[in-house]
C-alpha cells in the first residue's frame, strides 16, 4: 500500500527549511535544492509542492505572518481581562520581533521586506499580513480610547498605521545594533503610553 503524504506537514517543513536558510544567508543564497536537503525531502518533493522559487517563498513568509499572529493571539487568550491598551502593548510587542529568541525570525522577515520591494507576489503577501496587523491594532485602539475623555480624540487609523511603522522601524535597528532590545522596548512603551496622556488643547 502506498505510504500516505502528510502534505501540509510537509509544506510546513519546507517552510522552516526556508527560513533557516534565508536566516543563515540572505533569500538569494535559498535554492529549492538546499531547501529539499534542509528539510529532508527529495527535490522532485519540493517542486511536487511548489511551481517556483517564488511561490515557495509567498508561502514561507505567509507562514512566518501566520506564526506572529497564533502568538499574538495567544497573548490576548491567556489573559482575557486584560484591557484594550494593555492587549495592543503585547500585541505590538509580538510583532516587533524585539525578544532574543525571535531574533532569527526577525532576520527572515526583513529579508523578506527587502525582497518584496522587487517581487509583486511577496508584496502582496506582505500587504495582506500588514492590512490584517492594522485591522486588529485599530481595532484595540479605538477599544482603549473609549471613555478616555481627559485625552485628544485619537484616529485610530492613522495611530495603528504609526505603530506597524514604529515596530519595523525598532526590529531594524535593534538588528544593526543601533539600538539595544531594552532601548527600543523603551521607545515602544513609551509610544503607546503617550498614546493616552495626550493633553486636551
């Protein structure tokens, strides 16, 4: 009897063989067959599940997007009571990419940013995962404007649109050294408690 593919198993292994080579080299140094030994599948295995180069990719970093978001969701689950303000720190947090052990997933995500500057199918990718991230950061923000009536009405919009920026802005620069992760959590925290002690004009 023909052995059963598990075949999303399979894809997902692909996934993390991407990653730790675009990690370990850059997105242009990841070949499907490095790809195939890394993850311990055969070529013909790889290319069974993707058409291209590019298509593997799309799917790595929808992956990645898909692994933020479990882990920002978790955060809220673990702590249902938590307030608006208090569940879009973490949230923020998560998608900075600012703890030491995601330091590596930080790496892969920029290098998927750089990439999709010239490839319209991570762009794509990418403006999904960044539409779904405001969506959910507008939504927090107006949750925790309610009944702030000592504060300057916020536009929640525009404050989500800031802090995706803000948090890509300090996952690069903790990467190049320019700031430390214990700076740039500083810069972070301080954003977003400014957020609700602006002055009524």
């Amino acid at each position: 009897m023909p052995k059963q593919v598990d075949h999303a198993d399979r894809r997902r292994r692909i996934a993390e063989a991407v990653c730790r080579l675009a990690d370990e080299r850059g997105l242009e140094g990841v070949t499907l067959r490095d790809v195939a030994a890394c993850a311990q599948v055969s070529m013909g295995a790889v290319q069974r599940c993707f058409r291209t180069k590019e298509e593997m990719l799309v799917f790595a970093l929808g992956y990645i997007g898909e692994r933020i978001s479990e882990r920002v969701q978790a955060r809220v689950v673990r702590c249902p009571a938590q307030s608006a303000a208090t569940a879009l720190g973490h949230a923020v947090t998560e998608v900075s990419l600012l703890q030491e052990e995601h330091r590596a997933e930080a790496r892969v995500w920029l290098a998927f940013v750089a990439q999709a500057a010239v490839s319209e199918a991570l762009a794509r990718t990418l403006k999904a995962n960044y539409a779904a991230l405001q969506e959910a950061f507008t939504r927090l923000i107006s949750e925790a404007g309610e009944g702030a009536d000592c504060a300057v009405p916020l536009d929640p919009q525009r404050e989500a649109r800031t802090l995706l920026a803000l948090a890509d802005g300090l996952t690069a620069h903790v990467l190049i050294g320019h700031l430390t992760p214990r700076e740039a959590q500083d810069v972070l925290h301080t954003h977003l408690g400014g957020l609700w002690e602006r002055p009524v004009c």
